[in-house]
C-alpha cells in the first residue's frame, strides 16, 4: 500500500514540475498591455477572436482545437475587405465549371457596361500584358486588397452565384451583396455587366450576359452602427444602417481560410471545389509580399511587408524575417479591423489559424476619419499575434508538422 501511494505521490511531484500549458486569452498576458486592455474593455471595442491550435496525426493530417473569445456570430460588424478572399476563390471554381477550351485563369477578361452606374474595363496597365485577367485581379486583391479588381470579380459571378455557393459550403451567415469603394445603389449593385472573354487574337471563347439578381440579399437584423456619420460634408444625426452592406462573420472567414488551407479536413460538400494548380494560386498570393511582386510592382514606401498582415504589426516597415508566412486577409473600414490568418514559421514549425475583429472608433461617428487604428487596433493585433505566437512555441507537439506544400516561390 505505501509503495502504492508514494508512486502516485512521485507522479504529482513530476507533474508539478512540468511547463504548465498557458491558457489562452487568460494567462501570460502581462507582456501584452494594449491586449490585456482589449480583452479587458470586450464590450467597448467588440472584439471577437477564433485561435485555432493544430496537432498531426501520424499521417499528416491536422486535428484542430478552437479557442475563442467574446465570439459571437449574431453580432454584427462590418466585414470590409475580408469578403475579397472568397469571391477570389469563388472565381475559380467558377472557372472550373465552364470547362470551355481555351478558358482559363489568365483569359482576357473584357467587362463591358450596359448601365451608367458600370464601368468598363479592357485594359489593366498592372498587368505584364496590359491585359485584364481572373488571375491579375486575384493577384491585387490578395497582395494589397484592390476594390477595383473585388468589383470585377463580383459582376463576373454576380450575387446569386456567391451568396448560392457559400451557403451550399455550410457558410450560412455570409452575405455579399455589394461592391466595394464605388457609388452605386442597393438596386444597381443587383444588376452585373456583360463580359467577354477572349484570345489574344480578339477571338471570342466566352460571353456572358448582361445580369440581375431578382433575390435581395440584406441583413435580417437590421444593424446600425455608430451614433452619427457623414455623408459627403452632411453630419447626419443618427447611427448607420447596415441592412444593405456586406456580412461575414468571424466563424465563415476562419472557416474559408481553413477549407483552402486543409481542404481534406472538410466533407465534400463543404470545400471549395478547385484543382491543385488554383488551390497553389489562392495560397501563393495570400502569402506573397508586395515587394514579392514585379507586375504589379509596389513601391516599398507605400507597400511594407506588414501593410495587409496585421499580426506581424501592420504599422511596422521593418522586413518580416524570411521564416514567417501568414496566409490570410485583412479588413479596414468604418473603425473596425479584422485578420484572418494561417499563420506559419517554417523554422520551428509553429502553425495556427487565427481570426480576429476590433472595432475603434471612440466617437461613435462613421466617415470622419477619426478611428483609433494605430492607437489601440494596429497594436493589439500586433501582440495577439506575438502572444500566441509565444503559446504555440511553448507547446509541445507529438508530431512535427510537415510544412513543404506551404513552400512557395515568389
């Protein structure tokens, strides 16, 4: 019997002894003040955050664990550029389904306008051709978050195709319904222009038609945001309506991150449906650095490696070390900042996903340009990312991750 209890005794002293694991969002927070006091003020700056940990099995593949804080899918915020990511995706898959000779991810793409609140587009001096194409706007959307290449893609696809697809991969609280960074009004974003495509002869492969969505697509909720905000030089004296705008909760932006990170991780039904080579298209610009990028070629002065990866400081101009990639894509407007990150250093083999919003706007005003981004929301994304950074260093893993398919060449 003694021999019995001074064993257990010795297992309770060894156990003692051993790194205890850091609870996350709770401990070790001291190092982290402008996070400590977000999490501190939840309520104030409506932050939600979804940290996923990733374990392999002895296959490879990823188990994933989620933490999260404050989350809340019924609250609505305003997802900016984030919803870029999807309909990115969304026009492959699309492209995929036409399966028309000649059809392909660098098609010239040709979108004519029928209607005076449309533009047209037949050139794209970014491009090394001049020419416009799915994947140079996929390009500018995933390395600096161009509007003008999101709008393309949205009057290609159109908001039935999108809204259709994202609900058909089980993300129910997404809805995409207008262009970004361009005056139009709720009926005239349901109306897309006619668009071709052709070979570099002129010769006509595809046309598509001039389109209206008959569903409207809006919030049920009705959110209003602020107290004031202006329109043009009016201060108008009540809080934003919502009702129209995008919607994409923190949850379906984790999640499309996570079905092109590990597709295989999702039933059928639920993933995206692409080819390995669209898949890589996706992953690439997600990851690559403007500087990474000859056409378009972006100024470093105007294009740091952290102006669209928040958690590695997006005010910071400073070089992110070679070893670090963050596949992922950020949001800013209207006060709130949002990230959504597969977040990997190739030298130790940290990986996590990582999903966050804030919202800084002290005034309560809307389009006064008065947000409290590099007082409170640039920082506290800087040191969420350092902090778990920190947790995923100090865990320790029984099978290393293999991370070569993350590998790119820039």
């Amino acid at each position: 019997m003694r021999s019995i209890v001074s064993i257990s005794l010795f297992s309770l002293l060894l156990l003692a002894c051993q790194p205890k694991e850091l609870i996350p969002f709770e401990d070790g927070l001291e190092d982290f003040p402008i996070l400590k006091e977000v999490l501190r003020n939840r309520d104030k700056y409506q932050v939600q955050i979804l940290y996923t940990q990733i374990e392999r099995n002895e296959h490879g593949n990823p188990l994933m664990t989620d933490f999260t804080f404050n989350l809340n899918d019924e609250k609505y915020f305003y997802p900016a550029s984030t919803v870029k990511l999807p309909v990115a995706i969304l026009a492959l898959e699309w492209l995929e389904e036409q399966n028309i000779p000649g059809l392909d991810e660098n098609t010239i793409m040709l979108t004519d306008s029928i209607h005076p609140s449309q533009v047209p587009a037949y050139v794209d001096n970014s491009a090394i051709d001049s020419l416009p194409s799915i994947a140079q706007y996929i390009k500018k959307i995933l390395l600096v978050s161009d509007n003008d290449a999101f709008n393309r893609l949205y009057e290609l696809l159109g908001q039935d195709y999108i809204n259709q697809k994202l609900a058909d991969k089980e993300m129910n609280q997404t809805i995409i319904n207008h262009r970004l960074s361009f005056a139009a009004s709720t009926e005239e974003n349901r109306m897309f222009n006619p668009i071709r495509f052709v070979d570099k002869s002129g010769n006509l492969i595809h046309k598509i038609p001039a389109r209206q969505t008959e569903k409207i697509y809006s919030n049920a909720e009705k959110p209003i945001i602020g107290r004031a905000y202006y329109s043009g030089d009016s201060l108008i004296e009540r809080g934003m309506d919502f009702s129209f705008k995008n919607k994409f909760t923190i949850s379906d932006l984790h999640g499309v991150i996570q079905r092109i990170t590990f597709p295989m991780a999702f039933p059928d039904a639920e993933r995206f449906n692409l080819n390995e080579d669209h898949r890589n298209l996706i992953l690439k610009y997600m990851s690559m650095l403007p500087g990474e990028s000859d056409y378009p070629s972006y100024p470093q002065s105007e294009y740091w490696d952290s102006y669209s990866k928040f958690y590695k400081d997006g005010m910071d101009k400073a070089a992110i070390p070679s070893n670090f990639r963050l596949f992922n894509k950020t949001g800013e407007a209207y006060g709130h900042l949002l990230d959504g990150s597969y977040y990997v250093d190739f030298e130790t083999g940290v990986e996590f996903f990582l999903t966050a919003v804030i919202y800084v706007n002290a005034d309560e005003t809307l389009n006064d340009d008065i947000y409290e981004y590099d007082k409170i929301g640039f920082p506290f994304f800087a040191e969420l990312g350092e902090y778990l950074y920190g947790i995923e260093l100090a865990r320790e893993k029984m099978i290393p991750a293999d991370l070569k398919e993350f590998k790119f060449s820039y």
